[in-house]
C-alpha cells in the first residue's frame, strides 16, 4: 500500500505562482510514476503532469509552459510549481501514484487550488 499526502493548496490571484507538493509513504518502491490530476467543479478528473521513474514528464496542452513536475534527486515527494495560473486553473489537484502496469492505483485526498481576483 501507498499513502500520499498532499499540501499546498490555496488562493492565488491570476499571473500567481503557487507549489503543490505529494510525500509519498508506504511501499514506495513499488512506485513507477506519478502524476497530478485536476478536477474542477462539473468537470471530469483530468491529468496535469506525470513523472515517472527515470524523470520522464508528460504535460496537459493546457499547462504546458507553465507548469512544472519534479522530483528533487535522492527525495521521493512530488511537486508541481505553477506558474502564470489562471482563474481556469481552479480544482481540486489530486495526487497519483501507480506500479508499471498500473495494476495498483493510489490517490491522494486532494488539494483545492482556487485562482481569482
């Protein structure tokens, strides 16, 4: 089992920047990737930004340029920075990790980020 637990959240204004963060506990090895997903009110939970084990990310159309996944080497928690956020942006981020043939799925509690004026 993998737990993760996620901080970071908040209000920003449009143009803001804010960093989201997911620690991972449990049986971590069996991690392969991790990734954020969004899901604003009335919409379907989407991905933002996946990184896997070997430091390969993948980005929404959406975010791309704006949004950064990372890792810092030797640490096992996640960040997104985001950057340049618009009121779009608004969701609940929710954290996920999973194995290589995802066979095993873990989510976080969920984070609400709110961009507004």
């Amino acid at each position: 089992q993998v737990q993760l637990v996620e901080s970071g959240g908040g209000l920003v204004q449009p143009g803001g920047s804010l960093r989201v963060s997911c620690a991972p506990s449990g049986s971590i090895f069996s991690i392969y990737a991790m990734a954020w997903y969004r899901q604003a009110p009335g919409k379907q939970r989407e991905l933002v930004a996946s990184i896997d084990s070997g430091g390969s990310t993948n980005y929404a159309d959406s975010v791309k340029g704006r949004f950064t996944i990372f890792r810092p080497n030797g640490r096992n928690t996640v960040y997104l920075q985001m950057n340049n956020l618009k009121p779009e942006d608004t969701a609940v981020y929710y954290c996920n990790a999973r194995n290589f043939l995802s066979t095993d799925v873990y989510w976080g509690q969920g984070t609400q980020v709110t961009v507004s004026s």
